[in-house]
C-alpha cells in the first residue's frame, strides 16, 4: 500500500521559480587602451545595480526602483522584468581597474587594458 | 414547377474586395482606442522609445523609458487633446576613435504621441526625468474626472 503512495512534492517554499530577466542594451566601444561598454537600464539607480566578476565573466544585473503608480493601467510598453545580461571579458583586460558609473539608467562601464599588454615601443640599444 | 436562375453562393469564392472589407470588420471588432498608439511602436521606424499609460481618478500618468539623455534633450508638449514627447539623442564624440563592437543602443530622433481619453489641464501638467524614466502627469479637468451623481427615488 504504501509504495502506491507518490512522493510528496516539494513544498513551496522549497522550489526556486526561475526569475524572468530583460536584456538591456548595450553599446561596447575598444580602444587601444581599453573597452567602454554602455548597458541601457531605464527605471533603475545605483541602489539596484549589481556587478559581479566570476572569473573572466562580468554580470551586469539591475533591479527596478520602486515607482509608485495608483490608478488603472490603460496601456503598457514597459517590463515590469529586472535587467540582466552576462558578458565574457578579454583577458587583456585589467579586472581590477574596472570602474562603474551610473546615470539616468545608463550604466557606463570602463574596462582597461592591461599596461603589459599594450603595445609599446621597445627602444635598441647601440 | 419553378424554374429559378442558378446562383453561386457568393462566398464560396469570395472576390479580394470581400476579404479586405472582412479584414477591416476585424480591425473594428479588436480597435480599442489604444490601437493607433500601438501601431506607432513598429520596429521598423526607428527608435520608438517604450511607454505606459495609467489613470487614476484624477490625472493621467506618461512614463517613458528613455535612458541616457539630458533634461534639454527632451521635449515634452499637449496639442489637441494629445501629448508629444519627443527630442534627439545625439552621438558622443568621445567614441570616435573607438572601435565598436557592439551597437544596439538608438541614437538621433524620436517622437511618440499619446492620445489622451479626457481633457486635462494643461497648465498643470507637470514632467520629471528620474533614472532615465520621464513621468508626465497630467491633471484632467473638473469636468473629465469621475463624479458621483445622487439618485432620486420619487
């Protein structure tokens, strides 16, 4: 009787509901010196921004900011969805001079060369 | 016995006269007063930035997603019964020398009009442009908002 008996399914809880991401757009410069990368995030700030490095990947999430809106809804465009996009970085590129800056929804991203890396005269000696 | 003239039932080949009617009875059937605003956001005009609509009891509120511009790059203005945004994000020199890689952002100029359902007032609209978002709200007038009207039983 009891291997009639179904296993129970996971509680609730228990059972991670993958969350649906939109990719934000993005414009990547090069340079000789290094990338810019611009990542369009309208509606959030430097609050919901996360940046995560994990090996030679860059994760670029952010989450909308709170916007107080009553009322009916009468016609829609927007995501209601947070931002999320995965980048594979150059390996020329100095992860630890990465810096970030974050305005109007725009994230800007720069992302140097390493100073080995660069190409560089190398001068003869007599 | 009746003699009757045989007659093709009409739809059994419909001419492209009928089905163009029969398409435009569809339209008419699914028209909402959205339709028209929706239709603007086609992908092949170029950039069409995103928009939502709500209402409340006493205004209408614009929000549009439009990232990365300056408060002087934006144009907002109400003409006959509608309202404009518009404006033009221009290129930044700084990119010039730079290879790029990847290229999805929209630059030059937009423009979306929404038509609005009721009268709003238009010296108190007020616009604001927050984490590249613009919200507009949009006051209706004393006659547009909702009012309670008392029934009299006699």
């Amino acid at each position: 009787m009891k291997a009639i008996v179904q296993a129970e399914p996971k509680a609730a809880a228990e059972r991670t509901e993958p969350q649906e991401f939109v990719t934000p757009v993005v414009n990547i410069f090069e340079t000789r010196d290094g990338y810019a990368l611009e990542a369009e995030m309208p509606g959030v700030n430097k609050a919901g921004l996360e940046i995560t490095l994990e090996g030679n990947e860059i994760t670029i999430m952010g989450r909308r900011a709170a916007e107080a809106v009553n009322g009916e809804l009468l016609f829609r465009e927007r995501s209601v969805a947070d931002y999320r996009r995965v980048f594979e970085l150059d390996p020329a590129i100095d992860t630890g001079r990465i810096s970030a800056k974050m305005e109007q929804g725009l994230l800007t991203l720069a992302l140097p060369k390493s100073e080995r890396v660069k190409p560089r005269k190398i001068t003869v000696s007599d | 016995m009746n003699l009757t003239r045989y007659q093709k039932p009409d739809l059994a080949w419909p001419s492209f006269g009928r089905l163009s009617s029969l398409r435009d009875e569809l339209d008419r059937l699914f028209e909402s007063p959205w339709t028209e605003l929706a239709r603007t956001s086609q992908l092949l005009s170029g950039w069409t930035p995103a928009l939502d609509v709500h209402e409340d009891k006493d205004n209408f509120i614009v929000h549009a997603e439009l990232p990365g511009m300056k408060r002087e790059e934006i144009d907002v203005s109400l003409h006959d019964g509608a309202l404009s945004i518009s404006g033009e994000r221009k290129t930044e020199e700084k990119h010039e020398e730079a290879e790029a890689y990847r290229t999805e952002r929209f630059f030059g100029k937009f423009q979306r009009t929404v038509p609005l359902p009721a009268p709003v007032a238009a010296d108190k609209v007020k616009a604001q442009y927050k984490d590249g978002v613009l919200t507009v709200t949009l006051p209706k007038t004393e006659e547009a908002k909702p009012k309670q009207i008392d029934v009299n039983v006699n």
